[in-house]
C-alpha cells in the first residue's frame, strides 16, 4: 500500500481479504482508484497458456517463460498494468515479453560453470534469490510441481540475512526437501550464521547441517550414496549468495 500515489490508478494482484482491505482503505485515502485481480481482471492458466480477461475483452497468451505457477500471478497482473494503462501495445509484444523475459536468480537453471563442476554431472541445480516466507511457498511449489514430472531428490544450500525469517521461508519445503545445507552469506557481515540458519531449518522441519561454501556443499550432495534418482538441487535464501553463486560460475547478468 506504500507505493500507491495519490489520484493514479493502482494495479493490484490477487490478494488475501486482509491485505487487500488494507490496500483499498489506503487508496480510497489517497484518492486512488484500483484495478484489482479477480475483480476487475482475471487471470490463470489454461492448457498450458496464460489466460486474462478484463472489461476490454479476453486474451489467449503463451505461458510465462519463467518457471513457477506463481508466475502466470505476475506476468498476469503485469498484463493488467499495461491495460489499464492504455498503452495499447499489440498482443504480438505481449507474446513476445511473456516468452523472452529473463530473470537471473529466479528459478534459474545452472546447467555448466565453475561451480557447477562440483556436482554430479546429471544433478539438477536451480538458483532463485527469493529470501521471505511468500517467496519459499512459491519455490517450493515450483519443486513440488517438478517433482511430480520427474522424481528427484530434493537437496537444498541457502543462506540468509539476520533480518529475515528463515524458519517461515523453510516451513513449505518440510516433507519435500531431503536435507538443506547453510552457507554463509557472501559480501556482508549481516548474514546468519550456518549453525544457527541449520538451527531454523531444523525447527521447520527438514534436516540440515552448516557447510562452509557452496562448492562444499554441492561436493557433499555428489557424495550421497543410495539416491533413488539424480539430484535436484536447490540454492536459495539470498539474493547476495544468488549474485555470488552467478560471479563464482561465470555467468554473472550483464
């Protein structure tokens, strides 16, 4: 509701009813009129495409090129912000975003690198730099929802600030995480401390043990013996471990 400005339309995704009542007493404060998802506009995904439909009519879109179900929820209310603000770009530069964007450090696929070199060769490994308890329930529905395609185990290395809440990030990955492993948080000194992030994880209810780097971990998980499948591995919790893992691999954004 602190972004909202006063007299200019506001774009709303959808939201629980406790929020949202939050954000409409602030607009209607500030003068603000809303746009809002599952009032004024819908959007969801259909057969494997993005569907949205607003007062102006309804639009049969490719699926997000990023990965995660939450991401049809984004680039939906992205759809909803570029009609209500009436550019009136065509369908065909819709298209082109959904199915171009890139996104470093959001479910993205590490497939060779420096680093990468320290897991197996067939593991899976996946970065995303989400780091709040929303942003584990949307990653780890994206795990689950691979996981139901292709069977893997799941093993995760996350790092984390002190400011933030790691046993509400870790809570949805009880049950579907094998073991996470806790890192120390590159390039500050307001980082958690592995033991006590091992410590969080724990109480959420996955089994989890300090290391002392990336390269360590990956190299610990490469050892596991007894897998069912290749692994799937997760590196998550920081968007300071996430631009570090991408430097370390030689595949920094540009």
């Amino acid at each position: 509701a602190g972004i909202i400005t006063p007299g200019r339309r506001g774009v709303v995704a959808p939201q629980a009813p406790a929020p949202f009542e939050v954000i409409e007493t602030e607009a209607l404060r500030l003068g603000a009129p809303l746009f809002a998802a599952n009032r004024d506009w819908i959007a969801h995904a259909e057969h494997g495409r993005l569907v949205y439909q607003d007062e102006n009519g309804l639009l049969d879109l490719p699926s997000p090129r990023l990965v995660g179900r939450h991401q049809f929820v984004n680039a939906g209310t992205a759809v909803a912000a570029l009609r209500s603000a009436r550019l009136e770009l065509p369908t065909a530069a819709i298209e082109t975003g959904l199915t171009t964007v890139d996104w470093p450090a959001r479910l993205q696929r590490l497939t060779s690198g420096e680093l990468v070199s320290h897991a197996r060769t067939d593991a899976e490994i996946w970065l995303d730099g989400g780091h709040n308890p929303a942003a584990g329930q949307a990653v780890a529905e994206a795990m689950a929802d691979l996981e139901e395609r292709v069977p893997r185990p799941l093993f995760m290395i996350a790092a984390m600030l002190n400011t933030k809440d790691p046993v509400g990030f870790f809570q949805p990955f009880a049950g579907l995480a094998r073991r996470i492993y806790t890192v120390p948080v590159p390039s500050t000194a307001a980082g958690r401390d592995p033991g006590e992030l091992a410590e969080a994880a724990l109480s959420a209810g996955v089994a989890a043990e300090p290391v002392a780097d990336v390269a360590g971990a990956l190299e610990r998980i490469s050892a596991t013996t007894g897998l069912p499948a290749p692994p799937r591995i997760l590196i998550c919790g920081s968007l300071y471990l996430a631009g570090a893992v991408l430097a370390e691999n030689g595949n920094s954004p540009a």
